[in-house]
C-alpha cells in the first residue's frame, strides 16, 4: 500500500555516465520533473541511500532547499543516516549526481558531509560563478544527452587534480555496498591493517564510520524490500542474519524512520519505488 503522495506526478530519468574517465567516481544522474499541478504539495520521504550526491534544483525552487534559514539552488549531501521528508513543487526539476561512497572525497578532494551534517551548501564548496553557471545551463537543456554534458563540463571544471586515493580501501567499500552491509569488518580486513587505519580512511573519505556504513546499507536494502517484496515475513530476514531478533530490527527500523515497520506503509511513495525496482 502507498499512500496519497502516489498522485504526484513526478518523473524519473536515469541518466549514464558519458565519459569513462568519470566512471571511477560516479553511479549515474537522476533527473526529477514534477508536473504543472497546482495542487501538488504533499512530502516525499527518502530513505538513505548509502552515497553522497550533488543536488541542483530549478525552476519553481524558489524555497525548496534552506540551509542556515537561507534559500539555496544546489546542495551536496552525505551518507545520510535518516530519512529526508522533501516537499516538491509544481513545475519543479531536480538532477543529482550519484557518487560512489567514496567518489566525493576521491573527484574533489573534499569530505562529505557527515551524519551530524547530513547536507551543505553547494555554495560553500564551489564557486558561485560556476554554480550559477551550471544551474541556468542545466535548466535550459532541451535533451537527455545535452543535460549530461551540462554536468560533466561542470564536473571536469570543478575537479581537483592529484587527489591522494587508496584504490584498495575503495574496493573493500565496493565489497561492503555490494553485501549490502551485512559483512564482517574485522574479517574483511583479514588483519591486513589496522580496524583503527581503516575506520580513518571511513571518516575522511565516506564522512561516516565503517559500522554506520553498514547499518545505512543494511536499512536501505530493508527499505527496497518493503517497496518490492511488501508480504516478505520479517522472520525470515532475522533469520538471513540482517538482524539477530525481531526487537533489534524493530529498532534499528525506528532509529532510522522514526516510526515502526507495520506503520511505514503510510510512508511509501511512486517515486520512491522507481528508484528501487
């Protein structure tokens, strides 16, 4: 069961990543179009999604993003441990660029946003001439392909070069996303270095712990299922070992959305189904 935010006419295209030199960073863009309905007002809630994203919104956005009380048209968010209630409006577009867990930090140099900082200003990371760029050529795109270059050219603009990375540690965050967070850590790491080494490439690089990681992805995949497996028995994921009862899933669940299991329903959304179907 979805509620009544399944009126809203709002649609998604993703888009791949053109050039090859950007696929070490990023997944792909999502592109968001809200219809011209007056009426259209009801929230969306959104789930963490376990990887930072570079947001920009235009046309009727004049309120939609407020960071310190003030109006803004881009944000950068973070491997955000909550779920985000987001209000759309009428004739409204938003584009993200989907970072790998680690493509943030590893394409500009910066860390993400951190779980007591689930999102910041685009304007306090780049410079309000190549934002304001970005947004007013992103807005007056005509196709698909023409979006994608948009975002690229600012991508290749605002790059910083001769970023220290450790490919290594990458591929175990590849190992960890790909489990959906349900792997052992100490086994991962199979005494090769230090939990202490690793757990500070997690905070300079990812914004949050190793444990933190696992447990967003771990309630993302939870998440996915109730959106496409709802009669799926909450047993049998105890017993998948996601969880070592039902009370530490219960828990774990309201940490997250604030609300139990049984009441998440209300919350559910079209759009969000898309995301993961």
């Amino acid at each position: 069961m979805m509620n009544n935010e399944t009126k809203l006419d709002i649609t998604l295209t993703v888009l791949e990543v053109k050039y090859e030199s950007l696929k070490p960073y990023i997944y792909n863009y999502w592109l968001f179009i809200s219809s011209e309905k007056p009426n259209l007002c009801a929230a969306i809630t959104a789930p963490p999604l376990g990887f930072p994203m570079l947001q920009f919104v235009f046309g009727n956005c004049e309120s939609y993003y407020q960071i310190r009380n003030k109006n803004t048209t881009s944000i950068i968010t973070g491997i955000y441990s909550k779920h985000a209630t987001l209000t759309p409006a009428p004739k409204m577009g938003l584009v993200t660029i989907n970072f790998k867990p680690y493509g943030f930090y590893n394409f500009f140099g910066k860390t993400p946003p951190n779980g007591t900082q689930d999102s910041i200003d685009g304007y306090d990371i780049f410079k309000k001439e190549n934002l304001n760029s970005a947004i007013e050529n992103i807005s007056i795109t005509e196709t698909n392909d023409e979006l994608v270059n948009c975002l690229e050219d600012f991508l290749f603009k605002n790059q910083k070069v001769n970023v220290k990375k450790n490919d290594y540690f990458d591929s175990l965050v590849d190992k960890i996303f790909a489990k959906k967070g349900l792997i052992d850590i100490d086994k991962l790491i199979n005494e090769k270095f230090s939990i202490r080494t690793f757990q500070r490439y997690f905070s300079k690089v990812l914004g949050v712990s190793p444990k933190t990681f696992s447990r967003i992805l771990r309630h993302k995949y939870i998440i996915q299922l109730m959106y496409t497996k709802p009669n799926i028995s909450w047993n049998d994921l105890c017993f998948q070992g996601f969880y070592f009862d039902q009370s530490h899933f219960i828990k774990d669940f309201k940490d997250f959305t604030k609300c139990k299991p049984t009441e998440y329903d209300y919350l559910k959304t079209s759009i969000i189904y898309e995301l993961f179907k």
